[in-house]
C-alpha cells in the first residue's frame, strides 16, 4: 500500500523535537480517514473483479453479495471523504 506524504509546509521544520512534528502532521492530515477512504476504494475496485468472476461462472447469488459489498465500499468511502473535508477546513 502506497502512503503519501504532506505537502511541505513552512511552519514546519525539520528540526523540531519528534513530537512537534507529529502532532503537526496529525493535524494537517487526518492520517486514518485517509487510510479508511484509500481501503474502501481499493476494496470496491477488487469488488468489480469478484462481480465479473462470479458472473462468468453464472453464479448470481455470488454477484450480488460483491455487488452489495462494492456498494457498502462506495458508501464507506463517500461517508470518509465527507469527515475529511469536514477536518482538513477546520
């Protein structure tokens, strides 16, 4: 899994205690709602492979529970980027 890092801010130096930095980072980037909406969406791509799989060998039962994972996903990552949004312009 790729994580990415902050965009350099200038109130922020290399030099200061370890402590400093992280509450720094915590505040600037809400590190778990990223990782939360980055897992849902990966989760509902992966999803789109079991739903074609499933279909392929004409199981529909199977399908339908991917596709209402998928949609749990969507719903787990749309409810993620609403809390980011909501923390990040605070």
């Amino acid at each position: 899994m790729r994580h990415t890092r902050p965009a350099q801010r200038s109130d922020v130096t290399v030099d200061q205690p370890q402590e400093t930095l992280q509450a720094r980072w915590q505040a600037v980037e809400p590190y778990n709602l990223v990782w939360y909406v980055e897992a849902c969406l990966s989760n509902a791509l992966r999803m789109e492979t079991c739903i074609q799989d499933a279909e392929r060998e004409k199981d529909t039962e199977v399908a339908e529970l991917f596709r209402k994972a998928q949609a749990d996903s969507r719903k787990g990552a749309e409810l993620g980027k609403q809390l980011l949004k909501k923390r990040i312009a605070s």
